[in-house]
C-alpha cells in the first residue's frame, strides 16, 4: 500500500505545523513527524481506523498528539488516501461514527 494526500489533507499538515511552529518551531517538527508516522503505520494496517458514517471512509487517531485522520482504504489500487487531518477540538465537516 502507498499513502497519497489529497489537496485539503497536504493543506492540513501544512496548517498545523504551521499554526504550531508560532509558538515553538521544535514542537512543529515533532508533531508533524509524530502525525507522518501515524500514517505510516496504515501502510501496514490500512483497515486499523475506525469506520465512519460516510461509506468507505475511516479515521485514526493519531499518537501522541491527538490528530483525526480521515481516510480511505483502495484496496484494489493498493494505495491509502489521506483525505483531511484536524485537530479534535475544531469543528467537523460530519459527524463521526
């Protein structure tokens, strides 16, 4: 399996380092590699995330600095798409399953 990013999730990471990186450009580098490994463990347990209401669509909880990644599984093309990444606290498209 291959991960690819969709526009809005590489958006996302960029925004949280970014937002991070305001106030400590050290914490911006370990979270962002912290959320890269998260995504990495999916390289080898695509289904691992929870299932969510929308059809196909899965979440992870990312560790340890708590980020949603909402995702889906192609199993098929043999390839991960990272869809959004956002922090617990801000307000969700949809409601979570």
């Amino acid at each position: 399996m291959k991960l690819r990013f969709t526009p809005r999730a590489a958006r996302n990471i960029a925004e949280i380092a970014d937002y991070i990186r305001e106030h400590s450009p050290q914490a911006a580098l370990r979270v962002r590699a912290a959320i890269l490994a998260s995504l990495e463990s999916l390289v080898m347990f695509p289904h691992i995330g929870r299932q969510q209401k929308i059809e196909g669509v899965r979440k992870l909880l990312t560790r340890p600095y708590p980020y949603l990644v909402y995702y889906v599984a192609d199993d098929e093309a043999e390839e991960i798409v990272i869809l959004a990444i956002q922090h617990p606290a801000r307000e969700r498209e949809h409601s979570d399953a």
